[in-house]
C-alpha cells in the first residue's frame, strides 16, 4: 500500500464504497452466506474493506450473534464504522489475526486473499480462530482470461499509463486458476475445501464511472494518479473498446466470475 495519510486513505475508501461497492462487490454476500450463516454465529470478515459482506452478515445474524470486520488499511475501516457503527472493526492484517484460537462459528472474506503477502499463513490464521465443527468461506476472482472487461482495461491502462498499472491490474485475478489454487488450499492444510464457480456481473452506470473508479477507488493505494489527458484517453478506448458490453442508455455490464472456497473444520 503507498504511504498515503489517514485522510487520503479515507477518501479513496470513500470513492471505493461509492463507485467500486454497488459495481462490482455487492452482489456476491448473498452467494458467499447463503445456507453458511446461522442466525447465532460469531462471524469474522477478514480483509472487509467498507463492510459490504460484514453488514450484509450481521443482518442475518439475532441477537446472540456477532460479527467483526479485520482489514489493514485504516480509511477502509474509518468509512465501515460510520456505516455500521455496531460492528466490531478492526486494523490489522490476515496473516496474524488478533484473537485467540477458535474465536468464530464462521470465517468469510471476498476479494482479499490474492492480495495478501502470505495467503497460506493467512488461510492458516482463518482456520485457527475458527471452532470446531466452524465454517470458512473465502471469494477470488475468476482469472482475467475469463473477465472479458477487465482483460481490455488491463491492456488500455498498460497502454495509456504504463506496464506498472497493466501488472497491478492482473493482481486481482491472480487466483482464478482452480488448479492452482486447490493447491494453495492444500499447502495450507484445507485439505477438503471445496472450490465452486459462480457467476455475477460488473454492472456500472456507464464507462467514464468505470474509469474513475480505479483512478480514484484503488489506484492511489497502488501510488498510480493519472491526469486529466490520461482519464479522457482511457474513457475513449473503453468506450470504443468495450462497446459491445454498452447498452443505449450507457450504462456498461460484463460477467465477472468468481471462486468461492468452502471448507468446515473438523
Ligand atoms: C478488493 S478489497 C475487498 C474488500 C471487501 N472484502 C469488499 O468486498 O469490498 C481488498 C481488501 O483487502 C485488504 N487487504 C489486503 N491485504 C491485506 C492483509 N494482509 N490483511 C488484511 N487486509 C488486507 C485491503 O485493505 C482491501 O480492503
């Protein structure tokens, strides 16, 4: 993550849950706790960002359940608490959770694990705070060779910007090969993990929202800022590019599918 202050962090935490939140990581909680949750859990998020699967969570859960969201970077946390201020939010990172052994009935995370420095630590930690006869379900992307739309912004931002960005646009979907990520569960002692594809959508209101949504949604965490010249360029080759996925009214849909790994502990 660059070394950005507290307020710039909150603030592309902020375009995060406004522009990247409703496009494109919302509609998976439904997927990842459907038939996984009970209302009397304890529930870990890890990596949670702004909260969407923790919030969507703890409406399933009664009063005798809990959630908590864990993620590293404070303005994703600062912008969760003024949405759900009930929950139990956390700074810190997935390879060294900060409870004690057997802590949760259910472990989720969507979307973090690809980025973590050491994810079969990580996925080790999940299952450690997990008690016995406790769920883990973790969401990667598909591999951007399945992600039409995002396979030609990754080439239009390598071509607009530079290969630095087309490189840290594949980090994402660095897992989506299952082959390889059976493995990764297996090193990490998941040995009866079960892997299931499922299919969603990104769904934005039209390109240049698209657009800005990296520029200002992650690119600065990456330390990536794009000027005006580059925005409009990269909104134009989209525009073109991804013409087939625009209906009349603008707005812009491409199928973005997912790994959800499901495992229970013995
Ligand atoms: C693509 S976002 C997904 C966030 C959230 N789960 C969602 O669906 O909106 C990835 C998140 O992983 C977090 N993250 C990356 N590495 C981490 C680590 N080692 N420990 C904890 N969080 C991490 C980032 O700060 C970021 O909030």
């Amino acid at each position: 993550m660059a070394d950005l202050s507290i307020q710039e962090l909150e603030r592309t935490a902020q375009s995060y849950q406004k522009l990247m939140v409703p496009a494109l990581f919302k509609e998976w909680p439904d997927q990842i706790l459907e038939a996984k949750i009970k209302p009397g859990d304890k529930l870990l998020d890890v990596a949670c960002g702004t909260g969407v699967l923790t919030i969507a969570a703890e409406d399933r859960l009664d009063q005798k359940g809990f959630a908590a969201g864990l993620d590293m970077n404070p303005g994703m946390l600062a912008v969760a608490e003024k949405l759900a201020p009930d929950i139990e939010w956390r700074q810190g990172v997935a390879e060294d959770l900060p409870w004690d052994d057997e802590s949760f009935d259910i472990v989720v995370s969507q979307f973090g694990l690809m980025f973590f420095e050491d994810q079969q630590k990580a996925l080790r930690e999940m299952f450690r705070v997990l008690k016995s006869g406790g769920r883990l379900v973790v969401a990667v992307f598909n591999s951007l060779e399945n992600i039409r739309g995002y396979k030609i912004m990754t080439r239009i931002y390598g071509q607009v910007v530079g290969e630095e960005v087309e490189q840290a646009l594949r980090f994402p979907f660095s897992l989506g090969d299952v082959d390889e990520l059976k493995s990764l569960c297996f090193k990490s002692d998941l040995t009866g993990a079960k892997i299931n594809t499922c299919e969603g959508n990104a769904k934005f209101p039209d390109i240049r929202t698209m657009v800005l949504a990296d520029v200002k949604g992650w690119f600065p965490l990456a330390g990536f800022v794009l000027d005006d010249h580059q925005i409009e360029e990269a909104v134009r080759m989209a525009e073109s590019e991804l013409k087939g996925f625009i209906a009349e009214d603008g707005s812009v849909e491409f199928p973005l599918s997912a790994h959800i790994i499901y495992t229970t502990i013995k």
